[in-house]
C-alpha cells in the first residue's frame, strides 16, 4: 500500500495552511492578517445609545414637505402658507384650483401618507404604520451610520449591535485614552445634518426683535452662527436640499489656508441646487449643519454642477470628522449615551492569561490521557488536535474575526469536541480488534461505523451554534463562529486525516502486531 494517500495530502496542506496562516496571529507581527482581541480582551468602551425616535418622524415630515416645495416651484404651483405643525403635520394652501388634480397625484405616489383636504387646504400626516416603519428604520439606519463612521475614523473591529427596539450597543476595542474615547463618541453622536436653507431677506431686519413663535407663522426658523451664538439668521423653515443628497464631501483648504469641507450632490441633489441659485440671485442661502449656520453667503450667479463648500473655522480635526460624518449619512434622529463602560487595558489581560491558562491545561490534560490510554493511536489524535487550534487561528485571521472572551472558551471547548470523534473512532477500531478482526479490516470498519455517530454530533452541534450566531449579539457571536470554525476543521483533522495517517502507516502496523503499543489493548 503506498505511503502517501490522498487524505494524507489534504492533511498536510491543512497543516502547511494553518501554521503559515496561524503565526501572525501568535507571533503578534506587523505584516499579515492577525486576529483582533476583542474589548473584553484588549480593553475599550463600551456604550448604551438610545436613539430618539420621534425626530425621524420630524425629520420624514420635513423631507416630504421639501419635496411639496420642489414640485410645486418646478410646476409653476402656487401654494401658500407651507409649514410644518407639531412637529408632525404639514399644511399649505393651493392658490388654484386648477391645480388641485396635480398636487393630489404627486402626493399619491408618496406612500404611507394621511391626507386631508378642506377646499384648497391640505393638511398631511403620516399614517400609523409609516410612523412605526419610519421609527424602525431609523434604528437600523442609525446602526449602518455609526458602523461606517468608526470604520472610516479607523477603528480596528467595532462592534454595533441593536438591542431591543430603540437602543444600540457600540462596542470599541483599543479605546484607552479620554481623548481617543471623547472623539469616538463626537463622532458617534454627531448628527451631521447638513440642510441649505433659504434666507428669508423680507423680515432679516426683524430677525433679534421676534420670537420663534413669531417666526413660526411666517413659516421662518431663527438659527445661530456657528461662531457666534449673538449672530442669528431667520431662514425659511422647509430646506431646500438636505444631507441625503450629498455623495461625498472632502476636507480642502481656503485661500487663507484655513480647513474647509467641499461636498458634493447627487443628480437630483445638482438639479434643485442649480434651479434654487438660478432663480434666486442676489439672495443669501443659508449652509447648515446640525442646526447651525456656519456662512449665509450671496448667490452671484447659477450654481451648477452639484457641489459646494462649508466653511466656520474648523479645525483641521473637526473637518475630518464632519467630512466622515457626511460621508457616512446623517443620523435619522439623535441618539443619547443612556450607559457607558470602561475595560482597562489590564483586565484585558487578565482574562487572556486566565483564559490561556485554562486553554493550555484543558489541552494537556487531553493530550496526556490520549497517550496514556490510547498510545500511538493517541498521538495520532493528539497530531490531528494540535492542527485543528492551528486550522481555528487561521482560520479566524483570515476573515478578520474578533477572538472575544466567549470566543477562547469556544475553542476551549472545541478541544473536547475534536478528541471526540477521535475517541469514538478509537473505541470502535478497539472493539473489532478484540473481537479477532484484522488491523486494515478494523480500521476502515472503525472509522465507517464511527461516522453516523460523529456526522450527528457535529451537525447538530453546529445548527444550534448557526441558531446562536443568527440571533445572538456580540459576545455570542463570537463564540458561535469558534463553535463553527472548530467543528469543520475537526471534521477535517480527526475523520480525514487521521484516517490519512492510518492509512499510511498501515503496512508497519499490521506488521508489528502490537495491538498495546499501537492501540492501547492489553
């Protein structure tokens, strides 16, 4: 028989794949993909968000009454009296019958609306289950947004998580300093809401003389500078372009070598830029952002193109970090720190030693009793345990996966399970042998009737580690994964490449006939 079989190779390419791949990870190197620890491990925050629902409601209003606006001045309506009630209802007045067919068309094809209409007057809500479907939407857009923004910042592996109907779980490994955490969570909470709002020039002059309330009936909002809360600018309350139609937006810097934001528009974005400039020259449009106006500049001329800048006396930091945020989306609603947790980079470690510890003495107990009780056919086991550690490591560092505290107690627990099928195999190819079968016959009966019993354990145990990783959150996760990565490469070591080996060394077993030496039989 020869010497080299086919599932030898596959285990030695299995070996060659987990080692070469497995170092950086052991080694800790500067090149090559390495596991990253998790924040139970390394250290990091830990943050509770609550997200305020009931802006997103506000904020759907707002764009639909944006959108109102749109229509109506590239239609050549006139409609009169277009604001925002409560926070939840839009009204305006068509001024023409005529038009009446046309509104009542475009409004149809916005779903989810409630619209009601006395004569000419419209006075529109959203309906009941828009609401709830805007309120969940908000949450899971709020848990994209932040995923990407600490992804652009450069964290290594952030962990953001839903939990329950309104609150987020942000998990950030590596976090030590306060001005590491301070930035993480300005960048978290920011909303970024980037709004071009027209300024109303009538009533300007009015603008440190009137009340909100007042400036309400006109249909008007009162807004600070940026830089100085004493400047306040009376701009119309429907925007004209907000944050959801910005495509990009880099930091660059003025003739005066100061930071700035260049940000760039979508199609339809440019399209209502350049109509808005174009029939409103000589007149101020307000840059705001997150309720702010940073400039109010003078339209000279027709905008085209579909891009602009925001200036305000940024830091070069600052405009990193908004250019990031506008990148990444505007938060659909704020979002408030309900619960925050520090891990010390020294409980981290604490929790690998404990948990390396509890690995390397799991794993010799193993390894001895295998020797003890089963000899060679243990060392055999013992080849295979050691590969499938080094098969899990690899493994995990190629996809980038987080190894957390839950995590090393899946591979804990993944040495139990990968000597098992070993022992199951054993113990069969020990029940033939005593019953007079020949070494090669007893081998290949071992390992097939081993294989229901083995094929059942494993599947079972790894649809309820796919059940966990399906629903679980974080730390869960992460132990299904190792769960999961074990499993496999067990099926691969114990049942493909022992038998491998086997088959190789079959020759010098059946020739030496030393049933204790090689299997433990007395």
């Amino acid at each position: 028989m020869k010497i080299f079989n086919y599932r030898l190779i596959i285990f030695f390419l299995s070996i060659i794949f987990g080692v070469v791949f497995s170092v950086p990870s052991f080694l800790q190197t500067e090149s090559g993909k390495k596991i990253s620890l998790g924040l139970d491990l390394q250290g990091g925050l830990h943050m509770l968000l609550g997200v305020n629902t009931d802006e997103a409601v506000t904020s759907k209003i707002k764009s639909i009454a944006t959108a109102i606006k749109y229509f109506s001045n590239d239609e050549d309506i006139l409609i009169d009296g277009l604001s925002i009630k409560d926070n939840d209802r839009i009204v305006f007045t068509v001024l023409d019958a005529d038009e009446l067919p046309k509104v009542d068309k475009m409004l149809e094809e916005i779903n989810g609306l409630n619209v009601s209409k006395t004569e000419l007057e419209y006075s529109i809500t959203l309906t009941q289950d828009e609401e709830v479907r805007t309120k969940d939407q908000a949450v899971a857009q709020a848990v994209e947004t932040i995923r990407n923004r600490l992804d652009q910042f450069g964290l290594a592996e952030p962990n953001v998580v839903r939990q329950g109907e309104t609150d987020i779980v942000v998990q950030l490994p590596g976090i030590k300093t306060a001005e590491d955490e301070k930035a993480a969570r300005e960048l978290i909470s920011k909303p970024a809401n980037l709004e071009l709002m027209a300024v109303d020039e009538e009533r300007i002059d009015q603008v440190y003389s009137m009340t909100r309330a007042q400036a309400a009936q006109y249909g008007d909002v009162i807004l600070e500078a940026t830089d100085n809360p004493n400047v306040k600018y009376l701009v119309k309350e429907i925007p004209i372009l907000n944050g959801s139609q910005v495509v990009d937006a880099q930091v660059a810097f003025d003739q005066s070598n100061q930071p700035i934001i260049n940000f760039t528009l979508n199609s339809a974005g440019a399209r209502i830029f350049g109509d808005f400039t174009g029939k409103n020259v000589g007149k101020r449009l307000a840059v705001v952002l997150d309720g702010k106006v940073y400039s109010a500049p003078n339209i000279r001329e027709r905008i085209g193109g579909g891009s602009g800048q925001i200036s305000g006396g940024f830091t070069v930091v600052e405009a990193g970090n908004v250019a990031i945020a506008l990148r990444s989306g505007a938060l659909p609603a704020s979002v408030n720190l309900l619960e925050k947790r520090s891990v010390g980079p020294s409980l981290g470690a604490d929790s690998i030693k404990a948990s390396t510890i509890a690995l390397v003495a799991g794993f010799l107990m193993v390894f001895i009793f295998m020797i003890i009780y089963y000899r060679r056919a243990g060392i055999i086991a013992n080849i295979a345990l050691v590969t499938n550690i080094f098969i899990i490591i690899s493994v995990m560092a190629m996809f980038g996966a987080t190894l957390t505290l839950p995590g090393m107690a899946g591979i804990v627990l993944t040495v139990g399970m990968a000597v098992d099928a070993n022992v199951i195999i054993g113990e069969r190819i020990r029940e033939l042998l005593r019953q007079g079968v020949s070494i090669p016959k007893a081998i290949e009966d071992g390992y097939s009737n081993a294989m229901r019993a083995i094929l059942d354990a494993n599947i079972t145990t790894l649809l309820v580690a796919v059940i966990l990783y399906a629903y679980g959150t974080g730390p869960i996760k992460g132990f299904a994964v190792t769960i999961s990565i074990g499993i496999l490469a067990s099926m691969l070591t114990a049942i493909l490449g022992t038998h491998g080996i086997y088959e190789a060394l079959l020759p010098k077993i059946a020739k030496d006939k030393n049933l204790n030496k090689w299997f433990g039989i007395k």
